[in-house]
C-alpha cells in the first residue's frame, strides 16, 4: 500500500465529489439562462420573483422536485423505472470527469479521454430507452425508440467529425489537443467543416432544439419522461442541462481553444492565476454556446423525425468520411 | 413545387399508396384486410362492440399496429379533443376524431333564450372569432323581425369583425409555430392579440366575450378615444405580424415540414366541406364576403386571395395575406365610416313574425352560418349553428394515413380548429 | 316557460312569397323548368330559395342540383335537423352554394317522426358525414347508408336525443305540464339488460 495510490484513490475521491456537487450549479445557472434569455427574445420578463433577476427560480424548481409526490405507473416495471433517471443522470455526471477546465484543473487526464468521453455520454441512450420502455406509456415508448433511433444515428458523425480533430492534434488527449492548439491556432481553423458538423450533431445528441425529437412536447407529450415526477423526473431534467453544458465544452475544448485566452491569441498564463485564467476563459465560451443553444431553441421549429435522420445518414455522415479523407490526406501529404 | 412525399409504411408499402388512389378516386377508404378488433379497452375505454363499419375498422389492428390516444389531454390538440389514432411504429395508418368533451348544447340552450339572450350563449363558441359568432345571429334576427341596422352600425360591426379576423388569423401563425415546436411565435401573437383585444374592449367593455352585437345594431358607438386608439395600433400592427413573418416564413425547416404536407386539392376540400382560408388556399376563391355580401362588404374593396398549393404551407400563407388584406379593409371602413345612430328602435324583448332566416359569415375558420326558424315566440324555434372548424376537422382521417405523428399536429393546427366551436 | 310538447301552430305556416323579380327569380324559374314536380314547393324571399322535397328524395334532387350545369350547387353550406314538435315531422334543411346564383338554396326534406330514416348524401358531400352524424346525436335522425353514423357529442352508451323538442331543459320539466314524460337522461336507465334479466328470470319462475 504505497503513498501514491493512497493519493490517487483520494484524489479521485475528491475530483469525483467536486464534479457531483458542479453538476448542481451548473445545471441552475443554465436553467436560469434558458428561462431569462428565452424571455427577453419573447419580449417577457421570465423569472423575476425570487431572488435579484429571479436568480434563485431554479433552486425552488430543484426543491419543487424534491417536495413532488414519486408517481409510478400500476404496470410500471419498477426496477428498470427507477434505474433510468440514474443511468442518464451518471452519463452526463461520469463524462465531466475528462472536462478539461483549465491547466492543471482536470480531473481525470487521460490519454484516452476523448473516447472516453464519447462513450460515456452515448450511454443516456440506454437511459432513456429504458425509461420509455418502463413506463407502460405508449409517448413513452414512442419516445424511447426516437431517442435510440436519433443518438445512435447521430453518435456516427459525431465521433467522425472529432476524428479529424484527433487526426491533426495527434492525440485522444484533451489537455494535449489544446496545446496543440497553443501552437497552432484554433482548431475551427483547421477543422471548419468539422466543428459544422461536430455542433449539429451535438444538439442532435442531447436533444436540444431544433433536434428535440425525444421530449418534443407538441407530439410525444414529453417523450420518456411523460410517467415521471418528481425527483425521477428532476434527474432527467438536470442530465439534460448538465449534457447542453457539456457538450459546449467539449466544444470549446476542440475546436476554440479551451482555456486559452483568445487575446492575444491563443495565449495561456502559467501558475495558479493560470488556471483561473483559464476556467474564466472556458466557462465564457462554453456559456457562450449555451446561449447559442437557447437562442436556437427560441427561434426554430422542430426538425421531422424523418428529416432528422435522413439528415444524419445522407449529409453529415458522408461529409464527416469526407472531412476525415481530405484531413488524412492533407496531413500524410504535408506529413504535418 | 409541392411534390407530394409520402412516407412509405415500412411493413406494407402498397398499402398508402392505394389509399391515396381510392381517396384520389372518390372511393372510400379500403376496408381492413386483416386483423383482429382491438376493442375500446386498447384506448382506456370499456369495451363494447363497435356500431358502425367505420368504427370497426379503426379499431380493426392489423400486426404491429397500435392505438394511441392524441387527447383529450394533450399539449396540441387546441382544447379538448381526442385523436384515435392508429399507428405503425410512428407512421400513422388511420385516424379518428373523438369529439364532445366541450359540447355544452348551445343551440338548445338559444332555442330557450330571448332573441336578444342568445348573443350571449354564441359567444364562447368559437373563442376566437366571438364577433362573428355574434354576426350571423345579428343578421339572422334582423331578417326574421324586418329591421335594418343602420349604417354607421354596420360600418362598426365590419370594423369589429375584422379586428377579430386579424388577431385570430395571427394566432394562427403563432399555434402552427407551437404544433411544430417553435415557442417564440405564440407569443408574439399573444402580443398582437392583446393589443386587439383591448381596443375591442374599449368599444365593447369586455375583453373575450365581447357581447357587442345586438339585433338591429350594436351595443356602443366607436368614439374618439377608440379612434384614436385605432390609429395608434394601426401604426404598429404589422410589427408582430412580421417578426413572425420572420421567423416563420422563409425558415428552411419550417418549409421543409410543411411544403407538401397535407395535399388537400379544391374538389376535395369542397366535397369535405372545407371553407374558409383552407380551402382557398387549395385555389378556390370562396369567399362568403364575395359570394353573398352581407353587412356593407359589397361597398369595399378587395379581391378574393388564393394560393394553390392546398397544402400547410399555402394555408399558412392565406393565413397570413389575409391578415394584410384585413388591415386594408379596416383602413377603407375607418375612411368611409358615416355618422348616425347606431341601433335601430328595437324591443328588449321581440316576437319576429313567423319565418325562417338564413344567415352565413366568413369567420376566421371559413362558412359560418346561422338557420333561425321563428314561431313567433319571444324565442327561436330553432337556431341552427354551422361552425366551420367541426367541418373541416373531417379532413384529418383524408389526409394523415401514411404521414407520421408529428405530421398530425401540424396538419391539424394548419386548419385552426377551435374546438369551443366544434363542440358547441 | 312555453309548453314545447304541443306544436305551434305558427311553425307550418310561415310567411312565404314567390317573387321572380327578386334577384333570385332566374333561380326561380330555373328551379320551376327542371323541378316540374317540385313546382308548388318553390319559394323565395330576399336572398333565399327554397325547395320542400320528401325525405326519400334528397339524393336524387341534390344530385341535379349538383351536377346540373346550369345550376351547379356544388357546394353544401350546411345540414341540419328541425323538430316540428312530437305530433309533428321531422326536417333535414340543406343549404347549398352556387356561384351561377346571387342566392342560398335551401332544401328541406320531410322526415316522417315515428320512423325518421332518409338516405345519406355522403355520396354526394363526403363531408356531410360530420353533420349527419349530429343530426342522429342530437334529433335520433337515421341516414341509411352511411358508413359511419355513431353519436358525435354525446358518449356512446346515451340514449336521447337532447335536441328534440320533447327533450327539456331540467327548469321547464320542473313546471311543465310534461307530465308521464321522463325527458331527462337518468344513469340508472342506462343499462337495459338489467330488465331484460329481470324479465327473462321472471317467465323462467313461472
């Protein structure tokens, strides 16, 4: 029993403790800004009752939950019923561990954190599919088989657009693809197509607007979620969150440079100011496409489950391979 | 333009395409070939046996099928009604409108009423066009007991009317946008709305149900204050009207959802008894305004718009250039507005003479008529309300098989029913 | 409240003139030249024309007056039901549309009381569907033929007819001379296998 695996073992103790406790604030602070933002482009107020700006509305719907009576269906099936809020709310939780926040602020720096963390966050799939199928409601069923059909459909073109990315950088490794970055520039700069395609297929993945197939409450009633309340549906509910600002951050991790200060570009600062520096520089852009998503959400129509997937499979899945091709290429050829 | 794509159903293809033919053909629906009856209890009802060939074969379910109940609680179905709906996967097969959660009698309840009573019970009907429910009452009555309104009232009464046309029309846009979960323009509709209904309010004291028409007149005159109020929102009604214009019309995915959805050509819509925007919108240019001017309608001008395309999108957009074409009419009525009294010498109570009257209006929905039959009473004998959305929600079994659920709230928004209508 | 059980006498007969200089008078003599028989049933006023047929007869004149070039009422403004009062008969009013016309045509078709059956004109109007199945929910008129004729507004296992003029509102049955007529709908008279279980077990006692 050696000093540094007693360390390791506490260090992850710690790193996953703190990453539990951020998934709560940061799930508020997007709640906040979808409610206040979405308001003020529908010429609304939003919250603005408890609290200054009504900061605290998502902590009284966090309570709210807490207080709501755990309804389940008669024919439910109890243990799948129960399992799926967790498997969806671990999915968004585990995939944050690699979340490179800032130098030296990441808690777990894998070389292989990229596939990491696309394989964890494909696992709400299984959530939600369960849940649809537990419920003993026909929108739920319905529901759970559009989240299975659009996530894997979407998984694909995602995972290629990032190989690109990987490809370039040389690397599975987010801190290095962000060095890589210090050097060289953004990645949207060498990756245009890439990020076009990475950011389509992201909200198509955690079910943002104008791809929210799977709750998409003018048709399915609330997809998988329509048995749950209370706390069961609060999981749900902050898993998605959580994943809007996940997914940003990969994002920014991949394609804008992370923490790197985009002035004077790209630059980072050593030291403990450093990675304040840097979580100051990632949260902005991360929440900046936060916004991008909730802005989207205000202004577009939903997609057709048809067209979604006709999309997935005739146009970004081509171009993706396409992308892939061309980045090899260029950098066999210019043995970059 | 509008090539119509249909969705072919994943386990029998011929299948919707031979019910497009029949339907093309005039023929009725194939009946099922397989299958087992279902029953009611697969829709959370006691089960009994079906009472009409029709009902068997919607609840006949062939392998694979299921039923799936749209309403009476759901977020899209613009009040209370529920959809039978029966699908394959999300491909629908075949659909049935379940009405009645809403139907309060109001026909019997006005053949109990006083003549001047019964303004009020027609009001809640169709919500939202509340000042031409009140209309076709008005000109009915009016014919029964041989009174004209004069003119400045039925000046005032175009104006209402079509104030009501502009903010029904508009919500409209706002609740196609919600069906097919865009959220924004609901809203600015409501905006739009608002303002209308209050200047309404402010001629007829109430804000929904304005109780504003009486038999040979309405209740107040327009004074300056609701000119000039007028004249203010006149200045900035297109401003919602075109955000949403915005957001809407030219988006890539709200046209790709709609153009050539829910093909409805104008021998079909008429023999459904389709009217109003919906049908013009599939190129026929009826318009009860034009066909059988009432009020002062054969005193202004304007065209009958259409659009040929029959499917959401044309209706959406007849939706909208009749917004326009209202906003013009209520420019030339303000023009041409006389002076004068506005309500005929009429009785609290009054005994037309024995007689029947016909009297139709183009609502916001399409043909809304009245049938008033007098004995002579202090009541009518009969009084007889066609609503335009009952009608035309009979499109929805024509145009959904083959389409997919999501289609379904998108279709049936693009026909506005309004269901305090439908269910009187 | 007026007593609603004994017919009204006015009802029959209403004011009614023919005048072929009326803006509808080519309608008129139209309606004369191609509806010989029908003649004496022709009538206008202001911006009506109307046409009395039997009941068994609507298909067929509806259909002339649909497909006749001339005449071309190709669209249905509506269909509705008149109760006469219960020693009376029943009327099925269609009002039809023709651009040809400045007026509405309005066909009334007489529905015997004791045996209210006509056939459907969803053959001639697919939309009439909606209306009929009203008429048969709210005045228990039978369209025969129709594919689809159940009950609209009111659930399945009800068993008036709230329209009908012996049907009252519960403040007129409570002072009307109503008297032995139940009109109200009562739950319990919902199921009716319960008497045919009683009677049935009764003549197995005996």
């Amino acid at each position: 029993m050696d000093l540094d695996l007693l360390l390791g073992v506490g260090r992850f103790l710690l790193a996953t403790t703190l990453l539990l406790l951020l998934t709560v604030p940061t799930a508020f602070v997007v709640i906040q800004m979808e409610l206040k933002v979405i308001a003020q482009m529908q010429l609304r107020y939003g919250p603005n009752r408890i609290g200054p700006w009504g900061m605290f509305q998502s902590t009284i719907h966090g309570f709210k939950f807490l207080a709501k009576e755990d309804h389940m269906p008669d024919q439910a099936d109890r243990t799948t019923f129960t399992l799926a809020p967790w498997m969806v709310y671990m999915a968004a939780a585990m995939s944050m561990l690699v979340i490179p926040w800032a130098p030296g602020a990441i808690a777990a720096d894998f070389n292989i954190g990229i596939v990491y963390f696309f394989a964890i966050i494909g696992l709400s799939v299984v959530g939600m599919l369960i849940a649809g199928w537990a419920s003993y409601n026909k929108y739920s069923l319905l529901g759970g088989l559009r989240s299975a059909a659009q996530m894997v459909s979407y998984e694909i073109p995602l995972t290629l657009s990032v190989v690109g990315v990987v490809v370039l950088g040389g690397t599975l490794n987010f801190r290095e693809v962000i060095e890589w970055q210090l050097d060289h520039g953004w990645m949207l700069l060498w990756q245009p197509v890439g990020w076009g395609i990475f950011y389509i297929a992201s909200l198509a993945e955690i079910n943002r607007t104008p791809f929210d197939m799977v709750e998409a409450d003018s048709e399915l009633v609330a997809g998988p979620f329509t048995e749950y309340s209370g706390m069961r549906f609060g999981f749900f509910f902050f898993a998605e969150y959580v994943a809007l600002f996940i997914m940003s951050g990969i994002m920014v991790a991949l394609f804008f440079g992370g923490w790197l200060a985009p002035w004077p570009f790209p630059a980072q600062l050593e030291g403990f100011g450093g990675t304040l520096y840097g979580i100051f520089w990632f949260f902005l852009k991360s929440y900046l496409f936060v916004f991008v998503a909730v802005w989207l959400r205000a202004t577009l129509p939903r997609v057709r489950v048809d067209q979604l997937m006709g999309m997935a499979w005739k146009v970004l899945l081509p171009l993706a391979m396409l992308n892939l091709i061309v980045t090899a290429g260029v950098v066999v050829w210019l043995k970059l | 333009m509008t090539s119509e794509v249909r969705i072919p159903d994943p386990l029998h293809p011929e299948r919707t395409e031979e019910a497009r033919l029949r339907a093309a053909a005039g023929l009725a629906p194939a009946p099922s070939t397989g299958g087992e009856y279902a029953g009611f209890e697969s829709v959370g009802l006691p089960d009994r046996p079906p009472q009409t060939e029709r009902e068997r074969e919607v609840y006949t379910l062939d392998e694979g099928e299921m039923l799936v109940n749209i309403g009476p609680q759901h977020p899209s179905t613009h009040g209370v009604m529920r959809l039978v709906a029966k699908v394959r996967g999300e491909v629908v097969v075949d659909i049935d409108p379940v009405l009645g959660y809403l139907h309060r009698g109001i026909e019997k309840l006005c053949e109990n009423a006083t003549y001047t009573t019964v303004m009020t019970y027609v009001d809640p009907m169709d919500y939202l066009s509340s000042m031409h429910n009140e209309h076709a009452p008005a000109i009915a009555f009016e014919k029964l007991y041989g009174v004209k309104a004069p003119r400045r009232a039925e000046y005032i009464r175009a104006l209402v009317v079509e104030l009501n046309r502009v903010f029904s029309h508009g919500l409209m846009m706002g609740f196609q946008a919600l069906d097919m979960g865009g959220l924004t323009p609901i809203l600015y509709a409501f905006i739009n709305r608002d303002e209308v209904v209050d200047l309404l309010a402010s001629i007829s004291g109430q804000r929904m149900l304005f109780n504003f028409f009486r038999v040979g007149g309405v209740n107040f005159d327009a004074n300056d204050e609701f000119f000039s109020r007028l004249g203010t929102w006149r200045a900035g009604v297109l401003k919602t009207i075109e955000m949403n214009e915005r957001i809407l019309t030219d988006n890539e995915i709200f046209r790709g959802r709609t153009i050539g959805m829910g093909v409805l050509s104008g021998s079909e819509a008429m023999a459904l008894g389709v009217t109003g925007p919906s049908l013009r919108a599939s190129g026929v240019p009826f318009d009860v305004r034009k066909a059988h001017p009432y009020s002062i309608y054969s005193e202004l001008e304007f065209e009958v718009i259409t659009h040929t395309g029959g499917d959401v999108y044309a209706r959406y957009l007849q939706r909208v250039a009749e917004i326009k074409q209202s906003i013009h009419l209520i420019d030339q009525i303000v023009d041409k507005m006389p002076h004068g009294p506005v309500q005929a010498q009429v009785p609290g109570i009054i005994r037309p003479k024995p007689g029947r009257a016909y009297a139709a209006v183009e609502s916001p929905r399409g043909l809304y008529s009245v049938y008033a039959i007098s004995d002579g009473g202090p009541n009518p004998y009969r009084f007889r309300m066609r609503d335009p959305s009952f009608v035309s929600l009979q499109a929805m079994p024509k145009l959904m098989p083959g389409r997919l659920i999501a289609d379904t709230m998108a279709v049936m928004a693009s026909f506005d029913p309004v269901m305090g209508g439908v269910d009187k | 409240m007026a007593d609603l059980r004994r017919p009204r006498p006015a009802a029959k007969q209403l004011g009614r003139r023919r005048d072929l200089s009326a803006p509808a008078g080519a309608l008129v003599r139209l309606l004369l030249d191609r509806f010989a028989d029908l003649a004496p049933t022709v009538w206008t006023d202001e911006d009506t024309v109307e046409v009395r047929i039997d009941g068994e007869r609507n298909v067929e004149v509806l259909a002339r007056l649909r497909d006749d070039p001339e005449l071309n009422f190709f669209m249905l403004a509506d269909a509705a039901a008149v109760d006469y009062g219960p020693t009376e008969h029943f009327e099925v009013v269609y009002h039809l549309y023709s651009d040809l016309h400045p007026a509405w045509l309005r066909v009334r078709a007489r529905v015997d009381r004791a045996d209210p059956h006509l056939p459907t004109i969803t053959g001639l109007w697919e939309g009439a569907s909606f209306h009929e199945r009203e008429m048969y929910d709210m005045m228990g008129i039978v369209f025969d033929g129709s594919r689809d004729l159940r009950r609209i507004y009111m659930s399945p296992d009800y068993r008036s007819f709230p329209q009908r003029k012996d049907f009252l509102l519960p403040d007129d049955a409570a002072d009307s001379p109503a008297a032995g007529v139940d009109p109200l709908e009562r739950p319990e008279t919902w199921d009716l296998s319960r008497f045919v279980e009683a009677a049935t077990s009764s003549e197995a006692e005996s």
